[in-house]
C-alpha cells in the first residue's frame, strides 16, 4: 500500500501579525511550522504504516526553505519527501495549487508504485479555504472523502477504506473503494513526536526537488500567477472590539442573581433576544 500526504509549511498562527498598511500577512520573521491539519493526515498515514507496512511519501510545493518541514515529516517516520519548488509555482491560488499537486501524485505513482489513498489536512492555517484537498481529487478522478474524523479500516486486499465522516447533523460511515483522497480533521489522531532516531535520519535526509522541467506534460498557463484566476480586490484588518467586564465578586445567591439580572438587562441583551 502506497500512502501520499500533502503538507504545506505556513506561518505559526500564535506569531501572525497584520501590516497595518497593506493588510496582508507579515511572513518575514515569522516562524514557519507544518500545516496543523496536515500532520493529522500524516500520523494516520504512519499508524498504516506500522500496521501494515505501508510506503508513506510527504510531498509540498513551496520555496527552497520548505525543505524543513519536510525533514519533520521524515524524522516523524516518512519514508520519502518531495519539494516541488519553482518561481513559477509562485502566486499560486487553490486552482493552480491543485493543478500541480495533482500532477505530482501523478508522478509519484509513476515514479514509486501506484498510489492507493492520498492524506491533506482539511484546511491550511493560512489559506482557511479547504479548497485543495477536493480539487487535488477531482483533476485525478479519485474518490474524495472531506473532513474525516476516523479510519475505520483500510483493506489493502479488497482495495476498500471505511471512515466516519463529521457532518453538521452527526456522523457519516462511508465505504468506498481506493485510489481516495482524504481530508483529515484533528479529531482523527494526535500527532506523534519525532523520535530520536528519527531526528538524525532527517538530519541527513535531502528531500527530492521537483522543478517544473521535472514535469513533462505540465501545462504552463495553469501555474502561478498566470493559472490563478482568483482577484482580492480588498483586505482589512477587523476593528478591535471593546469588552467591559463586572465582577460579583460576592453576597447571598438571592441578591447576586438579582445583580446579574441588573447588569444583563442594562446592557444590549433583550433587544438580541427580541425581548
């Protein structure tokens, strides 16, 4: 069994900051880290691995310095890790990103054995969009499954997967045969920690470089900027909201029931409620 996952390096949400005057993410010294969801997807591939032996390939487009998350990947237990990095990629939006992703799974089951379930994490910190994973699918006429929140089975003889997928209105058992793509929620698992020799394999590991000279049939006018037909005619930074606070600090139950109903009808609660 063949397992790829689709990470994405982003900045660390606990360090994003707004540029108060282009209202766009401030990247430059902001840590990056592995897409949270992503590693969802990845410790699922890893426990099929060590159940079932499968092959787990980590592959990413991003700049040269995306290298390290992928090294985490491996020193978390990835058998191989592919970067595809070109000026090209850049700009990209989740159109042109699924275009070459997709293109990339391609290539990996060419190159490394066909692929039978492709793990994305259901949404980049970054992006919010959800949109690649579902579009990675459809370019490659793979069954999807969205926002799965467990792996029931995966049989690699009858070629089948069984997940529990989460809805507004409760949960979804879904079987359905493979090659699939799956994206993962963080109810799904919890990430394991790199072990140590796991860290010194990374250490040395050099992930793949896939340019665009790497891709034979790519289609240049599907890439970056000129493949990305998504306009954002506007960004703002939401304004601050101000929260007072009262403390009841203390008093017999009767007469701070009697205090909260006080502070609850000055303020602009009933006329919220209709009342």
């Amino acid at each position: 069994m063949h397992i790829v996952v689709c990470v994405k390096q982003v900045p660390d949400s606990r360090e994003i900051r707004i540029d108060p005057n282009t209202n766009t993410l401030v990247r430059q010294g902001v840590p990056a880290i592995v897409n949270y969801y992503d590693l969802h997807g990845l410790e699922e591939a890893l426990r099929f691995k060590d159940e079932q032996g499968a092959e787990v390939t980590v592959i990413s487009m991003g700049p040269p310095s995306a290298d390290k998350a992928l090294k985490q990947c491996v020193s978390m237990g990835a058998d191989r890790a592919i970067l595809i990095s070109d000026r090209a990629f850049a700009g990209a939006d989740t159109l042109a990103t699924s275009y070459v992703v997709s293109k990339t799974v391609e290539k990996v089951a060419q190159e490394f054995g066909p692929v039978d379930v492709v793990f994305c994490g259901k949404q980049t910190l970054d992006g919010d969009t959800g949109q690649v994973g579902p579009g990675v699918a459809c370019r490659l006429d793979y069954e999807q499954l969205t926002y799965v929140e467990k792996v029931v089975e995966i049989n690699d003889q009858a070629k089948t997967i069984t997940v529990h997928r989460h809805l507004e209105d409760g949960v979804e058992v879904v079987k359905t045969k493979m090659p699939v793509l799956i994206t993962a929620l963080s109810e799904l698992n919890k990430p394991r920690r790199a072990s140590l020799p796991g860290v010194i394999n990374a250490s040395r590991y050099k992930p793949i470089v896939w340019t665009t000279n790497d891709f034979a049939d790519l289609d240049r006018a599907k890439i970056g900027l000129k493949g990305s037909p998504t306009i954002v005619s506007k960004t703002w930074v939401p304004e601050p909201r101000k929260i007072d606070t009262k403390m009841i600090a203390s008093g017999e139950a009767a007469a701070i029931a009697s205090e909260l109903v006080a502070a609850l009808w000055s303020t602009e609660l009933p006329t919220r409620l209709g009342w």
